[in-house]
C-alpha cells in the first residue's frame, strides 16, 4: 500500500489525537473520539476505546516492605523490621515467620497479632539465622479476620544472602557433570514409562 501525502497526513492526525485523548480518559469511562480525514471525500470515522485493564489480586488488603538486609554470616543473628500496611477497619491481623530451608526464625515476633481498628501501618521485627550459605527466605503470612467468621491471607518473602551465597547458588543452578568425551553436561532425573 502506497500512502499519499493526504492518507500519510490523516494516519499521523489520527495518532496524534489517539495518544492525546488516551492520556486524558479517566478510570471508568469510555472514550469515543471522532476523526475526519484530511481530504474532500472522507467519511466520519469513530474509534471507540475500551475501558482500561484492572486486575486485583485476590487475598487480604495487606502490603509489606522492607529496607534491604545486609548479607551475613552463617550462624551469625540479624533482624529485618518489616512494615505491613493494612486497609481494614476493625478486626485482627495475626503476622507469622517461618524459614526456608537453611534458615532459622526465632524469637517471640516470630507471630504476631495486632489490632486493626486504630492503626493501619505496623511495624514487626523479625530474628533469623542462616544455617548454610545460599539465597534463603523470611517466609511471611498474613492472616487478617475484619470479622467473626471471615479471614483473608497475604504472603510475602524477604530474601537473605548468607555466607559466600552467590557461589552457593550457581552450583545449585547448574549441577553439570563431565562426560567420558570431556564434555559438561547437565543430567535431569526423568521417569519413562514404555507400555
């Protein structure tokens, strides 16, 4: 298709007045926009746009953050203070950490239960310890009960690196072996079945 300095012309118009109309669409309305082409024999042409794409995710109106932890020795004790923002306005929010493999979480913040009702941003103060080096994980849930009968989760992670974690990981990541040719490779447990 060979565009004409008049086709050229309405294609960019009509691009230009698009992206200016998309900024300025609120939330919940469609935007219709009329678009005439530059020339003497051009029809009305109407672009309709589709609201926009919202996705929630499911699960309790809870959000964490966390400043970076530091990497740490094996065996050595640390902490991560953890802020948890809630939206309810009544009723319990019980906070639990649990290690992942290689990672002890101790001490009585381990689980915590705080009230909704007058404060929505908590902090909490977790303790752990590493028992190997690697990437490892504060594993957190959030358990939230508005009220008598209903509750709603939220899980987030803190990621730990303890000892020499980053060549603890690559061969983990990569467990290869050496063929009779010299050759590396990478084996993977499979099952096959022949009927």
């Amino acid at each position: 298709m060979i565009l004409t300095g008049n086709r050229l012309c309405l294609l960019m118009l009509s691009a230009t007045v698009l992206t200016a109309a998309c900024t300025q669409q609120s939330d919940n309305e469609v935007a219709q926009f009329d678009v005439s082409e530059a020339g003497a024999d051009a029809a009305e042409r109407k672009i309709i746009l589709a609201p926009p794409i919202s996705t929630v995710k499911p699960g309790a109106a809870v959000t964490f953050s966390h400043a970076d932890v530091k990497s740490i020795e094996v065996g050595e004790n640390s902490a991560v203070t953890i802020t948890v923002n809630e939206g309810y306005p009544s009723g319990t929010l019980t906070l639990e950490a649990t290690g992942g493999a290689g990672l002890d979480v101790f001490g009585a913040t381990r689980v915590l239960e705080v009230a909704m009702a007058d404060v929505t941003t908590h902090t909490w103060r977790v303790d752990f310890q590493p028992q190997s080096d690697g990437v490892h994980y504060v594993n957190v849930l959030a358990t939230a009960r508005p009220e008598p009968g209903v509750f709603e989760t939220r899980a987030y992670a803190v990621r730990v690196n303890a000892g020499s974690w980053a060549s603890a990981q690559t061969q983990k990541a990569t467990p290869t072996e050496m063929l009779e040719d010299d050759t590396p490779a990478i084996m993977l447990k499979a099952d096959e079945t022949i009927e």
